[in-house]
C-alpha cells in the first residue's frame, strides 16, 4: 500500500509530466540538462553550508542553481523512477571561474527510510549512484562551458565507503576535475552529510567519463 506521502510525490510528478517545467530555461551552458529552480523554492540549507565552506563565497547566488529538466527526462533512474519511492527532487550548483569555465559541481538530495540497505542506513548501490550523478553533471557543465558538446558517459567508477551514511538524511556530492586527456574526463568527488554541527564525508569516489563522438549513435 502507498503511503500517503509517496501518493503526493505521484501526484507531482503527474502534474509535472502535465505541465512541462514552468520555470525559466537555464543559460545555454546548463540548459541541456537543468531548468532554473522555481522562485519560490528555497536553496536547501546543507546545500548552503558547504557551498560557502568549500569555496569560501558568503552566500549563494541562485542564478547557478538548478534543478533536472522532468520534461526532457522523465524517465530517469534517479530524476523519474526514484522520486515516488526514495529521493526527493535534486538541486544542483555549479561553481564557475571568471572565464565562466565550471569548475566544481555541488548536488543536494533528501534520501528517505525506503532508500535502506542496512537496517537505518543507505543502501551502498544507491550512493554509489548518486555519486555517479554528480560525475556526470560536472562532466556535462564543465565540457559545454569549454565549448564542447558535454555529452559523455561513465567508463569507470569506484567508491569507497568512508562510514555508514543513515537514512532519512540530506546529503551533497561534491565533484571537481581531476584531468582531461583528449576525450577521457577524469573526476574526484565525495558525499557529506551533517553530524553533531559538522560535516561528515561519508563515501568518496574517483571517475572516469568518456567524451561521446560526433558519430555516436544516438537511441
């Protein structure tokens, strides 16, 4: 039986898919993937935290947050069949340098009790996969912000658990470049939580993206 939060959730995600995303069209860099978040949507406040822990800025500036684009994607692992049964909608925030080249993604999901693998904590699969999210946002923001088409795909991935990530929690993956060498792209990154009024990295990863052809085939 559906619980009644999870009915809600459904009912969203019908709107949704009814509506099309109504919010204004990210700039062309992120405007393959994201929409801008609503203007009445509150940056999330973890989000916040590390944000201006990491980059040292005093707030953030919402013309860089952004939320996946439910019309272009709807039926996405994460951003589709997920958001009815574990996570709730994921923020993104990227960090540009003053050549407008991203250079740091952030990501914020709220994970909830349906998302355990242990009994009161994540299932690894799933970090595992938020992680792979995160690689793939930055890949896609910071080749297009180079001038590129950003269309890549994961070629390696490997995690390693840190400390038992507890559920429900908010969690933000952190993904920066590591290197590029032609078309591979590779990334480093890791997942906080908060805990007893700190940060705690509970998993971190390393990754490697492959840079797609002009010629791939497309689905």
């Amino acid at each position: 039986m559906c619980s009644c939060s999870s009915f809600l959730r459904g009912l969203q995600l019908l709107k949704g898919s009814i509506l099309g995303d109504e919010e204004d069209e990210a700039p062309q860099v992120y405007g393959d993937r994201y929409v801008q978040v609503r203007r009445d949507q509150p940056l999330p406040a973890l989000l916040q935290r590390v944000v201006t822990d990491i980059t040292a800025v005093p707030e953030l500036c919402r013309a860089q947050a952004f939320r996946r684009s439910r019309r272009r994607f709807p039926r996405h692992f994460l951003h589709g069949t997920l958001q009815s049964s574990g996570l709730d909608e994921a923020m993104y925030y990227f960090e540009a340098d003053d050549a407008a080249v991203v250079q740091r993604a952030f990501v914020h999901w709220h994970m909830k009790e349906s998302l355990e693998g242990p009994a009161g904590y994540g299932h690894g699969g799933c970090l595992a996969a938020l992680l792979d999210d995160a690689f793939g946002s930055f890949v896609n923001a910071h080749l297009r912000s180079l001038g590129r088409s950003g269309k890549a795909m994961t070629a390696f991935l490997k995690v390693d658990y840190k400390a038992p990530t507890p559920v429900p929690t908010n969690v933000v993956c952190v993904v920066t470049l590591d290197r590029i060498d032609g078309r591979k792209v590779f990334l480093q990154g890791h997942l906080l939580i908060e805990k007893e009024n700190g940060l705690l990295k509970t998993c971190e990863g390393t990754a490697l993206f492959l840079e797609l052809k002009q010629d791939w085939p497309q689905p």
